[in-house]
DNA sequence: TCAAAAGTGTTTCAGGTACACCCATGG
DNA sequence: CCATGGGTGTACCTGAAACACTTTTGA
C-alpha cells in the first residue's frame, strides 16, 4: 500500500473510497431500481445497489461510468452525482465513504438483459425498497427526491426513452416519475409549444389500431432548457 | 498506516479524503466568500478555499463542522454538501478526493474576526474571484449556482441575517443573492402572505429617520416552507 | 360495427410583473 | 421645511389547471 505524497500530508490516514449506483429505469408505466445480491463479504447475498471501489488511477466519475459499465454493458448513460456518505460506521468492513450515483437508463436497451444476467439482478419499483445493505435504503431515497426535483425543471424524461417514441409513452414516463396522473390534453400542449419535439411521419402501431405519431427529441433545443432550466410541473 | 478491513476489501487502495468549505457572507449588499491563504505545501501562500482532511474516526459531515469551527468558531452554520470533485490529478501532493461543502454565516457574527485573524483571510465579491488553488475555482462556480438554485426554493436568505431585521435588509440580501433589482413592493407583499415573518413593534432607527420596522423568522413555517418548498423566484 | 386508444380547444383562476406616489422624521 | 429612506395598491398578463368529445381502424 503505497502512496506518494507530498511531505505534509504524511501523517493523514487515508480511506477507502466506493461508488454507489442507483440506477432508474420505467417499466410498465412504473419507476423502476435496478438492484443486485451482493457478491461479497460482508453481507453477501442480501440485496444491495451496484457498487465497487475507486481505483488509485482513475478519477471518481470515470470510476463510476466503470461501475456502471461492467456489470450493465451500458455507456454514455445519463448519470449524476448524488451525494458523499461518509459516516464512520456505515460499512462493517471497514471505513468506506461512498460516493453515490444516480443514473437513467431506457429498460429496452437489449445488452443490459444480458450483461446483467450473469449477476443475480432484479427491478424493484420503488414504491415497495426491500431491505437493502448498509445505508443503501438512505441512498435510493435521497436520489428519488433527487431525480424528482430534477426532473421538475430539466427535460430529462427523454432520457429514459427510445431514440423515436410516442406521445403517449413520454407522458407515461413523467407520471412515472412524479406518480401521479398527468392531463393528456395540457401535457401535449405544453411539449409541444416548448419546441422539444420533433415530429415524425411515422405512427407506431404496436399498440392501438388507429396508431400514434412517432416523435424524436430536439438535441438543441433540449440542451438549451437543460442549461436554462424549463419547468416540467405538472 | 493501518486499517482494519474485511478480508476482500484489502486489495483496495485507499485514498486520501479532504474538505473544501465555500463560506458565503452577505456585506455591503454583495454576495461575497471567505478566502484563506494556503499554510501547507504545496502551493502555501497562494489564496484558497477554507480546507482540511477527514480523520479517520469522524464522519464526512463532522469533518466539515469541524474544519469550519476550527478556523471561524462557528457553530451550527447553515452547510450544504455541494458536490465530490475526485479528478485524479487534482491536487498535486497526493490522490486527494476532495467534499466540497458550503455554508452560509452571518458576516455580523462578532466572533468571526477574531478567529479569522490568526490566519490571513479576506471576503472577495463573488463576481470578482481571484485565482485560487487546485479546483477551487470550479467549486465555487458550482457552490454558486447551487446557492441561487437552492435559494429559489428554500427560504435560505435568512441564514444570512440576524435575528432581528428589517425587510430592506432581507430584500438586499435576496439582491445579493441573485445579483439583480428586485421590486420593493412585490417583495413585501409575497413575504408577508407566505407567513415566514412575524412583525416587531421596534424600529430600527440606524438607516433612516423615520426607522423602518424589524421582523423575526416564523421558524414553524421557516421549516415547513424549508420541506414543501417555496418558489422565491423574483 | 364496435372496442380501444389517439388526438383535440376553451374557460377559469392564481400568481407574477410592472409601475408611482405618500409618509414619517431628524436635522 | 425639506431631504432621506420606508412604506403602500392596482391593473395587466401569462401560464397552469380543469374538463369531454371526436377520430381512426383492425378485428
């Protein structure tokens, strides 16, 4: 265990440092958490977020995007900084402060099933949090207040779509996300003026007869209200 | 150096975790931010924020606490975790994952100056930050946008201000804040409707000749608005 | 032809914003 | 008596919320 240190800071005692992931997703129009059995001691076989350490050379966020990609496959994943846990006690196994993600990913995207497969994983919906390790029920708690607030005043619905999607399935997201019933009618006018929507000529079949309009986001125009801030209340 | 750990967990390396406080004061109706000059090697002597590492046997956020009564003896401050900066070279001593966290104090408090003193400090306006160590920069831009996002929905300007005041000081502090004019009357009317301040009888005569009425905080609704969120958009 | 989902406008109400003058007092 | 900062009310406008029927088409 060697570390190279300037002169003064010889004498701190250095900790471990863990990453934790909550990742997101919906699933049959409800908010969804991905969680794993724990493969190592302590604690191994109860349910827990995905989590890993921080390697020496790799900076906290390029560890989490790791994280997240080897046990999912998955990259260039919307992803947020939630919170630092740093209590003394948190994890028996030593002093760990974790460092904890919050991620948004679109359930259909077809590696994941398989990447995830090879580690006993499940959806919960977050409306029924089992029991999880450590400070992780503390953890998932925080980043659904996290990604509520966040998703009041930042277009990030989109992320948990498809490429090309329709009306109806992103308001199906938004009231995911916020659990509660959303007005069809306002909600269309809403999209629709903010300018966030392109439209297809395409209709999606595969779940009425009459069809529903395909749409796709606008890049710019969703980077714009990102960077500004667009209320989503609904 | 020794840690206990868990049998799998000894192959980790363990790095280094430091505080960065951003202290926010209210003075001459400017937002501005308490900045220290740098003791330890390397970079001593160049202007940085308020920092120190985490001890081995005390949480994340009691370090915080700590490192920011040990410098300005103040307690039970207004302190927000703001963000974990972890970039692997970005502190040229050592791998220093640094919690930034910010405050808010009361640039009146008598006991700050005294304190602050042994050490060379100075308050800098926010628009007008000088070039700082490491990351420091970065922190700060973040802190500050964090404080104005966390302003418009948490009644947090009165963290600012002592316990009895008037609401031309309030409504400068909200300026300072958001670094734009806010209309007088529009400010008095939605503050006095959201039921955060109770009416004095006193004056305070120092500003005017006429004195304008002094108010306190409703620390009821204070922490009911605090939870449910109120829009301080002005 | 009918069941099932998609799509469409108007009215109401609350809250935000803009704006200009009188008041009280000490010097 | 006047200069200085404190305090007050109204009109307008925008955006949110509530609300019910018509359209399409495959089976």
């Amino acid at each position: 265990m060697t570390l190279y240190l300037a002169p003064l800071y010889e004498d701190v005692k250095p900790l471990l440092i863990a990453i934790d992931c909550i990742i997101f997703g919906v699933q049959d129009a409800k908010m969804k958490l991905l969680i794993f059995k724990r493969e190592v001691e302590p604690l191994a076989g109860s349910w827990s977020l995905l989590g890993s350490f921080v390697n020496f050379e790799e900076s906290v966020d390029e560890a989490a995007e790791r994280i997240l990609f080897e046990l999912t496959g998955l990259e260039d994943i919307y992803m947020e900084q939630l919170h630092c846990f740093g209590a003394v006690n948190r994890d028996p196994g030593g002093r760990v402060v974790s460092i904890a993600y919050w991620s948004l990913i679109r359930v259909d995207q077809s590696h994941l099933e398989f990447n995830v497969r090879t580690h006993e994983s499940k959806w919960i919906s977050i409306d029924a949090i089992p029991e999880l390790v450590l400070d992780h029920r503390e953890m998932v708690e925080m980043a659904i207040s996290n990604l509520r607030e966040r998703a009041r005043f930042k277009p990030i619905g989109f992320e948990l779509l498809p490429q090309e999607f329709t009306m109806v399935q992103l308001l199906k997201v938004y009231e995911a996300i916020f659990d509660h019933p959303i007005d069809n009618r306002n909600f269309r006018k809403k999209l629709l003026k903010s300018g966030l929507l392109i439209p297809l000529t395409k209709k999606d079949k595969s779940t009425s007869k009459k069809g529903s309009f395909l749409y796709k986001f606008n890049q710019e125009t969703y980077s714009k209200l990102s960077r500004e801030g667009y209320s989503f209340g609904f």
